[in-house]
C-alpha cells in the first residue's frame, strides 16, 4: 500500500507541475499558485490517511482545481487540467459508492463545463455532454462489475470453507469407520481365535499330564506363543495412539476446522522417509503446536506455511512461517523458551526471526539414524 502512495503522489506531483508551468505563461500570480498547492497536496495527504471516502475533502480538491486553473482565461486549454480530473475521476470512482459517487461525479463534470466555457461552442457542448455520459455510464458498470466480483468472491469462499467442512468430516467419518472396524475386527479375533487357542492349550495340558512327552510341551509353547501374539493384534487393533507426522497432521486439521486458521503444509527432502524417536516426534509436534497458538494469537491474517524437511536424512528441519503486519520485536516468552529448551535436549537448535513482514520459527536436530 506504501509503494501505491508513493506512485500516486509522483503521479499528481509531476502533473501538477506540468499544469503550473502552462498557468506561469498566462500570468498568474506565483504566491496564489503555490498557496493552493500546498492546500491540495495536504488534502491529499489527509485522504490517502482515512482511504478517500471523504466526500468533503473529495469536492475540497475538485473546487481547488477548479479555481487554480479557471483564472485567468489565458484562451488556452491545459492539457494537465484533463488529467488531472481523470485522476480525481478514477480515484472518485474507486473510493466512493451510492449517491455520494454521482453526487461528486456531477460536481466534476460541472468543473470540466467551467473550467471550458470560454470555448463553448454548439459541437463542444456536445463534446462535453457525451463526456459527462461517458463517465457517468462506465462508472456505473465499473461499480456493478466490482459488487459482482465481490460477491463472487464471498461466494468462493464460502464454498471452499463449506469444502473444507465437508472434507474434515468426510476424513473424520472415515477415521472414525475404520476404528469400529478395528474394533470389530479384534473383538472377533480374542473371541474365535484367542478362545480356541485357550482351548487348544488346555486340551495340550491335559494330554501332557497324561502322557509326559517332550512333543507336548513343544505344542504348548506354541500355543503360549501364539496366543501371545493373537493378544498383542488385538491391542494394537484398539489402540487409536497417532505419534510424529501424523499427529502434526491431526493438529493442523483440528486447528483449521476450530480455528478457522488457513495453513499451507509441504513436505520435502525425504521428510516422510526417516524415522523420528518418540522424543524428536513429540519435541516437533510440541513447536508447531506452540508456533501455531503464536499465530492465533498475534496474527491478524490468520495464516502460515509449515515446511517438514529431512536433508541427506541426516538432520530433520521444520520451519512455520506467518506474515505479520509490521517489523515484530522478538522477546521470546514462556512458550519459546520451551521450545528451545527441548531441542537442546535432542541436541537441536531453534531459529525465531522477523524480516520482510514475516514472522518465522525455524527448527533443526540431527537424526540419529543419520549419525549411525
């Protein structure tokens, strides 16, 4: 918005200069001139500062580029005049709607028929009429076009909020389907397969009692075995425990459907190959975690990007990246300190920088994998 200023100002500076220097050979006076100058730029100034949607200061710059260049009728025509009303024109129409636009259209349109009246002729007048028209028809199409593009945009979004829903739910649905089924799947495992085990090894038991042979306590071991290991498929069947990658994962979905936080996640650089301990996993989860909650917090738009990367599988890195609305003085509070302190224990080291708008947080450790 800055840079847009800036533009905007240049523009008017060296147009106003250019209409100054045709005014200076009519002969008019220098203190009037540059008095009504610092008058209009300061109205400038003042309406780049609310965004233009004063009507006052609107109709302000229109009547002082009226009467700078409407005396004396040196029996010229300005050609820095028509742009500057084309500016004021397209400044008007991109700031003010309803009635206050033609209120301060039909103002400018009055200011071009004085500012041209000693040249009015039968074929001007129609010149001008067809002007005012011109202007007063293509802003009202440039108003309707961008109400359209508006309310298509609001209808975008809610479509994509509405898809988002719908897909959150599609995958918790499903998740929550393929539990039951592991469910079902393990009740039905300890109850055909871990009773006829039982049974198998009571009827081992009974034939070893009678008849002492070394056969029967190899079956039984393997029956021990093999209920053993029946017992275990139907643990981890009910287990519902999401550790490294996929519990990052699970947080970003539950944030993004609670939180209405919009969160860009890639992974690069074999991030989904290694494997992560049970501590580096928590210790990532835990930082993105924290990042995120800094976002909410302290972030107007609501919006980061996560970046998972694992270079040559020897050191895994994560990165979360928000935009911040100015330069952020860095005082690391409780929940950064945290953060450090737990990549120091995996023998890691934590970023946390602020440039070019951006807020980020950057963390690396060595895979031990990667160090065998």
């Amino acid at each position: 918005m800055r840079g847009i200023f800036w533009v905007r100002l240049l523009l008017w500076l060296l147009v106003w200069a250019g209409g100054l220097i045709v005014e200076m050979d009519g002969g008019i006076d220098l203190t009037y001139l540059f008095a009504m100058t610092a008058v209009f730029f300061s109205l400038i100034f003042i309406s780049s500062l609310i965004n233009g949607e004063s009507i006052t200061i609107w109709l302000c710059l229109l009547i002082i580029v009226t009467l700078v260049f409407l005396f004396p009728l040196n029996g010229a025509i300005n050609p820095f005049v028509w742009l500057m009303f084309l500016f004021l024109m397209a400044a008007i129409v991109h700031s003010m709607r309803g009635k206050k636009l033609y209120i301060l259209l039909t103002c400018l349109i009055l200011s071009l028929f004085f500012l041209h009246i000693e040249f009015l002729t039968s074929l001007n007048i129609f010149l001008l009429l067809l002007v005012a028209v011109s202007i007063v028809t293509g802003s009202y199409f440039y108003k309707q076009n961008v109400a359209d593009v508006s309310e298509l945009e609001e209808r975008y979004q809610a479509l994509i909020h509405t898809y988002r829903k719908l897909k959150r739910d599609t995958i918790s649905n499903d998740e929550h389907v393929r539990q039951q089924e592991r469910i079902l799947i393990g009740r039905e495992i300890h109850d055909r397969v871990g009773h006829t085990l039982t049974n198998l090894l009571m009827q081992i038991e009974i034939l070893r009692l009678q008849e002492d042979r070394e056969e029967w306590y190899q079956l039984k071991s393997l029956a021990q075995e093999s209920l053993s290991e029946t017992r275990k498929a139907v643990k981890a069947l009910k287990e519902d425990s999401v550790a490294g990658i996929g519990a990052v994962i699970q947080l970003i979905r539950k944030l993004e459907a609670e939180q209405y936080i919009s969160i860009t996640f890639s992974m690069r650089q074999n991030a989904l190959s290694v494997s992560l301990s049970p501590e580096q996993a928590s210790v990532v989860y835990r930082a993105i975690q924290e990042s995120l909650t800094n976002v909410m917090r302290h972030s107007a738009g609501k919006e980061a990007t996560i970046t998972l990367e694992a270079p040559g599988s020897v050191h895994f890195r994560f990165e979360v990246m928000n935009p911040a609305d100015k330069e952020i003085e860095i005082k690391e509070g409780f929940g950064l300190k945290a953060m450090r302190e737990r990549l120091r224990q995996i023998d890691g080291q934590l970023e946390v920088q602020s440039y070019s708008n951006q807020f980020v947080v950057r963390g690396m450790f060595p895979l031990k994998e990667g160090l065998d």
